[in-house]
C-alpha cells in the first residue's frame, strides 16, 4: 500500500513537472499544423537544466584578460553572490545579449518584418534587430549593447550571426566577461507549434581559449492572454531602492534609529 | 530491490520538486535563510516597481518605540502572475502582518516570505529561496 502511493507521487510530480506553465499554449496546441520557417509569437524561454542563466553550467577556460575581469566582478546572484555587488544591471545599464534571454520570468516577441526581425524583450523594454535583407555582418562595427546581427535561413534553421558588443555587458549574472570582439552564432529551430529549441555558440578569444558552445534553450509559446508588459528598469527607482532596502539589508549603511 | 527502487524514485522526485522550487532567481544574499521573523505594521509605502517590489511599514514594539521596516520580494511581473498582486493590492495605512527573512546585518529590513492582510488576504512566498 505504502509503496503502491510512493509511485503515484513520483508519477504525479513527474507529471507537474512537464505541464505547461499556467501563462503557456497548452500541449493540446503542441501537435497543431505551423509553419517550419515562423518564429513569430510571444515566447517564455526556459533555460536548460543547471544552466544557472548562462549559456552552460560553465564556461571555458578563461585568458588572463578575462579572469581579471571575472575576478573584479561582484555578482548579487549566484554562488559568487555578495551583498552589495557591482552588477551594471544594479543601476539599469542595458543588460546585452545574450544576458537578456536568461530572464525567464519576462517573455519576449519576434516580430518578423520584410527586411529584418525584432526580438523585442518585455525585461528592460528593449529589442535587437536581426536583419534578413541578405547583409554581410560590418567589418568594424560600431560597438552596441545588443550586438549588430544578420540572420538568414538554412533549411528549418534560422542562423544568426552578431558581432559589435560593447564590451561592458556581462554575458550572466556571474558576471563572465566578453571582448568588444565576440562573435555570436545562435541556431534557432521550431520543432513544433509550441516550442522553438536555441542553441549558441559564442567566440571571443580574448576572453576563453575556446568557443562557448551553449546548453540548448528552449522557448515556449505564451497563451492567448499575455501580453508584452512594460517592465522598464528606471535608474531613479533602481537608486531609491538601493537607499531603501539593498544598501541598509547588506550593511553598507546604517540607518539612524 | 523493489525497495531500493522506491528510494531512488522518491529521491528523484524530491529533486524534480526542488528543481521547480529553485527555477527562479533571487537576490536574498542579504538575508539570513536559516530563519524568520514576523511583525505586525502599517504600511507607509508600497513600490511596486522593477526589479524588486518592496514595501515600507512602521512597527511599533511594547513599549511604543516605531521602527520603520522593509521588505523587498520578486517583481511585478512575478507578483502579479504568482499572487495576483497589482499596483493597488496594498496601499499606505494598511494593517499587515509581514512575515521575513532578516537582515544578516540586523538592519531592520527581510526578504518577503509571507503577508497577511486585515482583511485576511494571504501571499505565502515562503518556499526555500534559492539565492
């Protein structure tokens, strides 16, 4: 009897684990006709187990240049977490690319247009442009927050390559750094109706002597009922909270009673 | 073997179970996660704002001294699809009791882990944090 209710607990969680979360398609649309060459919609991404929102669970050999970086980085998440860090997302500098695509509590939308696509993103309300007009990637590209990307199909792949990142971004919350020479490769493949599998490949040998291959991502269609939602990061507010809350709960001030 | 069996099937279910439990992010590195501390206050401020909501309230002890608390928890966006909160779900004057998980420091400030309204509304966030 005790054993016959152990199996139905591990069957049942199992089972919760795989449903859709309550603001995806629900799997009844998974099997629905789609277009193999569409990546249109609302999506929630979903990082691949033990990612902890970086591209892997760990990142490739770094050089000097990088280690120094990692080092002077002071993360306010993850196993490298302090208190008062120095995070630029803690005073709202845009977050780069691919960073932004960790969040998976914001969803974000591709909007397909003649020459180009939009990625717009719900967390910071900010897009990058993947143009599909046939372009070469700029030979000395201006550096960006979100990169410079060319995008074209291959088959039922969709390719984008990026170059141009500023190189004050961090890569993740760990605070993994990248040269103003990183190269982007993302791999994008819708395998059914709902869901949308990502797989990236970043390059930056002043930074890791090898390429950084991703876990692959996956990216699930949002239900009918949610919408892109405005969620600025204001320097004013990011600054009153640090007054507030993160500067007096970590110690670094102390507040007159 | 039916017996080793069930073990590893139950521990496989209480890491998919925790697995969810950790799924999302939190900047709790502040915050003592070994225990908590409930208080009764009025709310002076709510901020429903990115990247952390947080709300102000004045705590008044036995003897009638007023400390003013704090408590920073998820954003809106989260707020809103887990508990249903808006911009309007508390407002200043309300009584509430704020259950939290406190400063390492011993500033008067936690992390949200429960919230109970006059009016008894009920926001349970007191899952394990993972930091």
């Amino acid at each position: 009897m005790r054993s016959r209710f152990i199996i139905a607990a591990v069957l049942l969680s199992s089972v919760a684990a795989a449903q859709p979360r309550s603001n995806e398609a629900p799997d009844s649309q998974k099997d629905q006709p789609f277009d193999r060459h569409s990546l249109s919609g609302i999506w929630w991404g979903h990082a691949a187990r033990g990612t902890r929102n970086s591209l892997s669970a760990t990142a490739p050999p770094m050089t000097q240049w990088a280690q120094q970086r990692h080092d002077a980085a002071k993360p306010g998440l993850g196993p490298r977490g302090q208190p008062l860090g120095n995070d630029p997302m803690m005073i709202c500098d845009p977050m780069g690319y691919p960073r932004i695509l960790f969040w998976n509590n914001y969803p974000y939308e591709i909007i397909p247009l003649p020459d180009r696509m939009i990625m717009f993103f719900d967390w910071f309300y900010t897009y990058r442009t993947i143009w599909t007009d046939g372009r070469q990637l700029p030979a000395d590209p201006d550096p960006r927050w979100y990169g410079y990307s060319v995008g074209k199909w291959d088959g039922d792949v969709f390719v984008v390559q990026s170059n141009g990142f500023d190189d004050r971004t961090w890569l993740d919350a760990d605070g993994h750094p990248h040269s103003d020479e990183m190269h982007l490769e993302e791999r994008y493949q819708r395998a059914d109706h709902n869901t949308i599998e990502l797989s990236m490949t970043l390059t930056d040998p002043m930074a890791y002597t090898k390429p950084w291959v991703s876990e692959k991502f996956t990216f699930k269609l949002a239900d009918g009922k949610t919408e892109m939602r405005e969620d600025v990061c204001v320097p004013s507010v990011e600054a009153k909270y640090k007054e507030t809350i993160r500067e007096p709960a970590g110690g670094a001030t102390v507040l007159k009673k | 073997m039916k017996r080793t069996l069930l073990k590893w099937l139950t521990v496989m279910a209480l890491f998919a179970i925790a697995s969810q439990a950790f799924a999302h992010h939190g900047s709790r590195v502040s915050y003592d996660l070994t225990r908590t501390v409930t208080l009764k206050g009025i709310v002076k401020e709510f901020v429903f704002v990115n990247p952390h909501v947080y709300i102000t309230f004045e705590v008044k002890d036995v003897q009638g001294l007023v400390t003013e608390w704090a408590t920073e928890t998820d954003p809106p966006i989260m707020m809103a699809s887990r508990f249903g909160w808006s911009r309007k779900y508390l407002k200043p004057g309300d009584e509430v009791t704020i259950t939290v998980w406190p400063s390492k420091v011993g500033a008067p400030r936690g992390f949200l882990a429960k919230l109970v309204t006059s009016d008894g509304r009920v926001t349970d966030h007191s899952e394990q944090p993972q930091q």
